[in-house]
C-alpha cells in the first residue's frame, strides 16, 4: 500500500496481482469481466478497486479499534448504523 490506508490504485494493484489465480479477488473479477470491451473493463475495474480499498480500509480500521476496547465499541456501533441506514434504503426499495 503506498500509505496507511489502501487507494483506489492499491486496489487495483491487489485485483491485478491476483489475475488468473481462480478463488481471489482479481480472479474471481477478471474472469467475470471475461472478453469486454476496454474502456469497460477500465470502468469496472475502477468500481470493483473502490471496493477493495473500501475493504481493507475498513480491516485496517478494525485492527487500530480491536487495541483499544473503548474504540472498539465505537466503532462496532458505527458498523452497525451504517448498516441499519443502508438497510433502510434496500427496505424502501422493496417496498417502493
């Protein structure tokens, strides 16, 4: 990673290591994103990096939070508001 926390680019770098090898991240993408046309494959690519990132940022969130119990708690009730706002959504859409 080029600092403490994972970019877009270390996303990508994580997706690209791991091209062709079936049951990781990049494999599992690359071989969903098959044949398509380049400046496709560039956008999902982007999308799909964002995720990562946002992944191990969260894990490297995780790991500073499990130090301290009181950061810990915090930080589990804050995982778990954001959940319960993006279930809402999902809920709104169902019913909607």
């Amino acid at each position: 990673m080029s600092n403490e926390y994972c970019t877009v680019e270390d996303g990508k770098e994580i997706l690209r290591k791991d091209k062709g090898n079936p049951g990781t991240m990049g494999g599992i993408f690359y071989a969903l994103a098959g044949n398509s046309a380049p400046e496709v494959l560039e956008r999902l690519e982007e999308h799909f990096a964002t995720m990562v990132a946002a992944g191990q940022n969260v894990i490297i969130e995780m790991q500073k939070a499990d130090k301290n119990p009181e950061k810990r708690r915090a930080f589990m009730k804050e995982l778990i508001n954001i959940s319960n706002k993006k279930k809402s959504i999902f809920d709104e859409e169902e019913d909607g």
